[in-house]
C-alpha cells in the first residue's frame, strides 16, 4: 500500500506499509479476521512457551541466546501491529480519512495510492506498517548476526567458551538492530526503491549458507584433528569441547537453518511476486499470513529437533495436553469395561457351578 501525503508547496511524500486493504464484504472481512485471530492466538501460544522452553533447558552458547530470543520476541510486537490493521480493515479504529481498497503492496500508479493531506487518523497505521517492515528486516539482518556469532566462536576457539565478556553478542545486536532500523525507515519513506529493498533478504540467505557452510567444515577439520594420532596441533579441554559444542550446534540446528532460510525465501519471493505484479493481489492474504503464522514453522522445528526441548514442550503445549489425557481416559475406560467383562464372566461361572450341584 502506497501513501501520497501531499504538501502544500505542491511536492508530496510517499509511505510503503506493507499491508493490504480488501474489497470483501463486511461479513466476509468478519470471518477472515476471525479465523485470523484464531490462528494468532495459537501461535502466541506456540511462541510463548518455547520461548520458556529455550531458555528453561539451556543447550547452546549463552551469546546465541542472547541473539536469537529477542528475535523470536519481536514475535509481539509484530501480532499487535497486525491487530492494528485488522482495526483499521473493520473501521474499529475510527479515521475521517476513507481508506477504500488498496490490494497491491507497491504500485506507482498514483490512481491506486492514498491520497492525503494530513496523516490525522492514520499515526497508529503507519507504526503498524514500520512494525512489520522492522520485524522483517530484524530477522533478515539477525540471521547474519547469528551466522557471525558461529563464525567467531569457530576461529576463536583458543577461549571462546570460558569467555565472559557479552560484548560480541551485544556488539552483533547494536549493528544488526541499526540495519534494521535504518532499513525499515528507508523503505517506510520510501527512500529505496523496489529492487534494492529486496537485497537484504537475497543477501542474507546466500551469506547464511555460505558462512554455514564454512563453519561446518571448519570444525569438521579440527575434529578430524583432534583424533588424528600424528597432529601437530596441541588442542586443550576447552578447544576440544568448543569443537564438540559448535559440531553439536550445527547437528542440532541443520533442519532449523534450512527451515528459517528457506521461510525468509518464501516470503521475501511472495513479496517481490506481489510487488512487481507476478501474482494476482489475493495471493496477498497467503503470503502477508505466512510472514505472521512463521512461528509454526521455525520454532516447532526448534522445539523437535532438540530431544530435551522436545519432551518439555509436549507437557506445556495445551494440545498435546488435552490429547494426552483424553487418551488416558480412553484406556481408562477401556480397561474399566474389561474388568466389567471378567466380573460378568466370573459371575456367570459361579451360578452354572452352583446350578449343576442342584
């Protein structure tokens, strides 16, 4: 969605809120957002108690802690800016400006942006459009922080694992934070283009694979170093135990890796089919979903690809629950119906024993 704030001088600005504004009828709208806030309140669900999970069972490096769980916690801020929108979609956020229907995410076509003169009414819409460009570049850009913390702590295995100093993760969350930022006030703005708003997401996966990659056969290496009877490396406890720990990492979080890839290709593709017109605008509800629903697919791959999270976050997941005991009291009563079974039997064997003594 294109905003045209005009000015008095006769020049004008433009905004790019990555939402989407629909035709459908009001009932319509009703049932979507409905469904919607269904699935929303599941996965708010599914995001808070792996979030306890994580960081109730510590299996990794403190400093990826320290990058990943303020990614998954942008998770919220992201689901109330949606909340925003849907206010708007259903005019329970009350503006004297008519926003009408506005399914293209970009167009420079000034017959199918808003024009306006005021934002008055607007404000709460554009933070929730800077929201949702922020959360986006946040994961772009933190998943390259993450792939640098990996980097670092397989060339500084010398004491990277006994070192307490926070400040390669705090330093990694300041830069990669300052991208975001800067990039999603740009794009806000509109002060990059089209294409060159899609080159983070590009650049990020290749650079993700890439540094992957490089981490895997470099501890690969020191592995086969390690056990190699004629090295003439001397590796202590802790470069051994780094060695095993990043080589775990990696054992641990390959599907993860693949998973969050391959969710940032998906919607930074959907989103750049969307904004050069290669798909038709309804595809916008699916793509504009998978970006708010992702928490289904990256953090059930977190939580069953670590055995010990695993088994923690079926005994908190409410469905697992319910399943659980419902099976439960299926074999309850499955075995109460047998033993009701025997007594008959047993009954009936007693009173032919007594009839025959007759």
């Amino acid at each position: 969605m294109i905003i045209k704030l005009l000015k008095s001088s006769g020049n004008y600005s433009l905004l790019w809120l990555p939402v989407c504004f629909y035709s459908e009828s009001e009932n319509i709208q009703i049932l979507i957002s409905i469904i919607e806030l269904c699935l929303y309140g599941a996965c708010f669900h599914l995001v808070t108690i792996s979030i306890y999970v994580i960081l109730k069972i510590r299996m990794f490096h403190r400093n990826l802690y320290i990058l990943a769980i303020p990614m998954f916690a942008l998770w919220y801020p992201l689901i109330i800016s949606k909340l925003i929108t849907i206010g708007y979609q259903l005019n329970w956020i009350r503006s004297d400006i008519k926003i009408g229907e506005h399914v293209v995410i970009w167009t420079d076509n000034p017959d199918k942006m808003l024009e306006i003169r005021t934002l008055d009414g607007l404000e709460l819409l554009i933070v929730a459009g800077f929201v949702q460009w922020h959360y986006m570049y946040s994961i772009i850009f933190g998943v390259l922080a993450i792939a640098a913390e990996r980097a670092i702590a397989s060339v500084l295995i010398e004491n990277y694992e006994s070192n307490t100093q926070l400040f390669i993760p705090y330093l990694l969350t300041v830069i990669y934070q300052f991208f975001a930022i800067f990039t999603s006030l740009s794009v806000l703005f509109h002060k990059f283009n089209t294409i060159a708003s899609h080159i983070p997401w590009i650049l990020s996966c290749v650079i993700a694979a890439f540094v992957y990659l490089f981490v895997k056969k470099v501890n690969e290496s020191f592995r086969r170093e390690i056990k190699s009877s004629n090295r003439k490396r001397v590796f202590t406890i802790s470069q051994q135990f780094q060695v095993k720990e990043n080589l775990r990492a990696l054992r641990l979080g390959t599907r993860l890796v693949f998973v969050v890839l391959g969710t940032i290709a998906i919607c930074g593709s959907g989103m750049a089919a969307l904004t050069f017109q290669i798909i038709p605008s309804y595809f916008s509800h699916i793509i504009e979903n998978f970006t708010f629903l992702n928490p289904y697919l990256i953090l059930l791959t977190a939580m069953f690809s670590v055995p010990q999270w695993e088994k923690k976050f079926k005994r908190m997941l409410l469905t697992w629950h319910f399943l659980k005991k419902r099976r439960k009291f299926v074999n309850v009563e499955i075995v109460e119906n047998s033993k009701k079974d025997l007594d008959m039997e047993t009954n009936l064997y007693f009173k032919q024993l007594a009839d025959s003594w007759i």
